[in-house]
C-alpha cells in the first residue's frame, strides 16, 4: 500500500512531515523509461537518518519500492540499486501510477542508539521496541500520469485529391504528414481504420528516422549516438530524440532502424497483421 502524511504510527517514523525526527528526510525521485518488453524505473532516493541508513547497511532493516497502479506491487531495493527493469508481462501500469519506498524491519529494532529522534523522545527512547516486519519509514510518493511516449501523435493524415501517387510521405518541422489520395486509402469504413494505417505509419517513421540521421551524425556517418548528442532543435528530431531514448535506445543507424521502429511504435505490424487477420477470419 501507499502510506499518505497523515497516517499514524505507535512509534516515531522516517518521513517528509513527521515530527519524529530531527532536521530528517526521506526524498524519492523515479524516472520511468521503457522499451518493447520493459519497464525501467531509475530511483534516486535520499535519507537524512544515519541511524535508518546503518540498519540497512547492517542488514537489519529493507528497502522496498511500492508500485501503485491497477494493482500493489513489492520489489525489495538493493542498498546501493537504483535501476529496477520489470518485464512488462510482470507488471501493468494504469494512466495513473504511483510510487514510493518503504522501510522495513528484518529484525527487532531498538531505538536506544537512535540519536536522530526529536528531543520529545530522549526520556524514553530507550524503551521503543519496534517489532520484526514493521515499517520504520516512507517516502513521499511520486506520480506518473500516463506515457507521453506515443508515436502516433508524431502523425498528421491530410487528403489531397491532386496527388499524383496515392500515398505521400512528407516531413515538416513537427509531424510526420501521411497525405492520402482519398478517404477510401484511409480504411474509414472499417472499424479497423487506425491499424490497418499502421503500414503508413512505418513508412513515415522510416523516412523521420533517415531524416534524423542526416541531420545528427557527425561527419557524414549513417549512425546517431543518442548518448553524445544534444536534444536537436528541429522539431521532428526533438520528438524522436525523446521518444527513442525513452524507449531505452543508445544508438540509430541504417542497419538496426528497423529494430527503432519495431521499439518505439508499438508493435504496428503486429497489430495490423491481426487486424487483418481478424477481417477475413469474420468473413469481412
């Protein structure tokens, strides 16, 4: 569960709001980053008791971070970990998601050689027994809303009847422009219409990727270093450029775009051979 501020305990607790503690914290930070089959939470947490840290460097007391979504999740922390990667078919995350690291006792703990407490305390210090398995501290939580990292808002479908093929890919300066003949092209009498476009949809994130390329390599070669690279001002890239390395993606070049796209777009093929498949297995 997520504890909330105001819970109360019969014993002094680490948190953000408590008064348990003198001049203590206990801060957490989570960016989440995935790809085709992972969740990658990267944890930076800070925790202002010595005496809570030296429990968990003796072994007496154990991190856990809480994910809070469709339903409770408990992974144990490393004392010095601060990369989770959960595989997706392992967890699932709703639009809203929360976080948040717990303390916990392995041992029965003693507060005598506590010298981080409030001075409320210091007559009777000596007499708080915390049992084995009970929480000693929580962090504040941290939200996610949702993904920004979606794809298909790279995209814009425009019709123009004066096309000369019946599909054009065009790039500007923030969006991926399918340009169809016609409204026929677009499957709208289909209730399948989004996915049978997915094959449009990896063209045009083909043609981004090779414009990306050309313009973020250095000296004319066909690959991109995300990791050396500054966040490009065109537009276009700047959405890629995040999208990829949220994705978890170090590197694009000619011969693993295909592997790019198959990360960053959902599994767009995939989905359209269903939704094919689904078609004629309906008679339709």
């Amino acid at each position: 569960m997520i504890y909330k501020k105001d819970v109360n305990f019969p014993y002094p607790l680490l948190t953000n709001t408590s008064n348990s503690y003198d001049g203590c914290n206990f801060i957490l930070d989570v960016n989440l980053d995935e790809n085709t089959n992972n969740y990658r939470f990267q944890i930076n947490y800070e925790i202002g008791s010595p005496f809570i840290n030296n429990l968990l460097e003796d072994g007496q007391a154990q991190l856990i971070l809480v994910i809070q979504s469709k339903d409770n999740k408990f992974y144990n922390l490393g004392l010095n970990e601060k990369v989770k990667e959960i595989p997706k078919n392992r967890i699932s995350l709703s639009k809203r998601t929360t976080l948040q690291l717990l303390i916990k006792a392995k041992d029965e703990i003693c507060f005598k050689e506590n010298m981080d407490l409030s001075s409320f305390f210091e007559e009777f210090k000596d007499e708080i027994i915390v049992p084995k398995s009970s929480i000693l501290g929580f962090s504040n939580s941290v939200i996610f809303e949702g993904s920004n990292a979606k794809p298909l808002e790279l995209f814009e479908k425009k019709i123009d009847p004066n096309l000369k093929s019946d599909i054009k890919i065009e790039l500007n300066s923030e969006t991926i422009v399918i340009n169809y003949k016609n409204d026929a092209l677009q499957f709208i009498d289909s209730p399948q219409s989004a996915t049978l476009n997915n094959p449009y949809v990896y063209m045009g994130l083909q043609k981004a990727l090779f414009q990306f390329i050309k313009n973020n390599s250095r000296n004319g070669e066909e690959e991109v270093d995300l990791e050396s690279i500054d966040s490009p001002e065109n537009g276009l890239d700047f959405k890629l450029y995040n999208l990829m390395k949220k994705k978890m993606i170090t590197e694009v070049n000619i011969d693993n775009m295909d592997e790019v796209i198959y990360a960053i777009s959902d599994k767009v093929i995939e989905k359209y051979c269903a939704a094919v498949r689904r078609l004629y297995s309906d008679g339709n």
